[in-house]
C-alpha cells in the first residue's frame, strides 16, 4: 500500500490568548484585541513639557482557555524620532520586581510593560515600534522570519502645543473703505 504524506496548513489564526487588559476595571477589561483589531496597539503618551517625566503602564494577561503557557521573547524597538521612549516588563504582583525577556505566563497570569518618556527636544509627532515576539501564534500580525509580533506602537508629543487663535471681538467694522487705500483695527 503507498502512503503518501500531505501537509496541511491554515492561514486561520483565532483569538489571541495574549491580551492587554485595562487593570482598572473590576473585573479587568480585554482593551487588546479589539474586535476589527489591525493587530498593532497604539500606546498615546499625550502632550508633555521638554524634561518632563511620565509614565504609562500595559497590561499583558494570558487568557487562554487552556493550560498554554505565552511567552513575551524578546523586544526590538524601531525609533522613528527625536527623544526616546524606556520599556521595562515588570511583575503584575510585584511591581518592584523586573522582568527580563523572555518572560513567562502561565493562564491567567500576567506582566506590567512599564513605559517612560521623558523628552528632552521639542517633536510635534513622537514615534516608536515596538514589536514583541511571542509564542501566541494568533496574534494578528507577523514579524520577521515569520514569528508571532505583538506591534505596539507609542506616540507622544513633547513641547507642542497646539496653534490657537483668540479674538476678543467678535466683529469688526471698517466702516466705507476707498479701494487701494486701508483702514486699521485693533484685535485683541
């Protein structure tokens, strides 16, 4: 009897089991992936001063359904602008405590990504990637040589603010103007 061997592949890819949750909330809200996910999670630091510190913090929980255990490998950050961002995995329980990758999460344990910015240039449009490969083979998009990444994509702006225009008056009348000539107004 011949036996002949077929390889089977998919291209169907499930629901992640690596999800970013809002901690906030009782219980924690999956804010990753949302449904009509693109598969990168933007991370908007906001406006901030020139040497002005902040912090943000992602949430990563496995909520597989199994006995799964994810693992975060590596991280490689893609600068795309002036001032730079810091990453730090840390303990969800023990937030004193750093992790190094690659980090471990058994189902339904979890790991803070702990993110700073801290500028020191004026940029209107603060950008870096930072791809997180896993062993979560549903994440939505793929990295290079075709491992599972996580994209996270973090924005801020430092020293800008917004063009603004303020008029105290609300109309101003010339009066009959001869053309070729001009009339002045004070605005405030």
């Amino acid at each position: 009897h011949p036996l002949a061997r077929v390889p089977l592949t998919t291209t169907y890819k499930g629901a992640p089991d690596l999800a970013i949750v809002d901690r906030a909330k009782n219980p924690p809200e999956v804010i990753y992936p949302a449904a009509g996910s693109t598969g990168e999670y933007v991370v908007d630091l906001g406006d901030h001063a020139v040497n002005a510190s902040v912090e943000k913090t992602v949430s990563f929980v496995n909520v597989t359904g199994g006995n799964a255990i994810l693992s975060l490998a590596s991280m490689t950050a893609t600068k795309k602008s002036a001032n730079e961002f810091t990453v730090t995995f840390k303990d969800a329980v023990d937030p004193q405590k750093v992790l190094a990758p690659p980090v471990y999460l058994g189902p339904g344990d979890g790991a803070d990504l702990v993110i700073g910015y801290n500028p020191t240039q004026k940029e209107a449009a603060e950008s870096t990637d930072l791809e997180i490969t896993t062993n979560d083979p549903d994440v939505a998009n793929l990295g290079a040589g075709g491992t599972d990444t996580l994209i996270v994509k973090l924005r801020a702006r430092a020293g800008y603010s917004a063009p603004a225009v303020s008029v105290s008056k609300a109309s101003i009348a010339y009066g009959e103007v001869q053309v070729n000539t001009g009339a002045d107004q004070q605005v405030k």
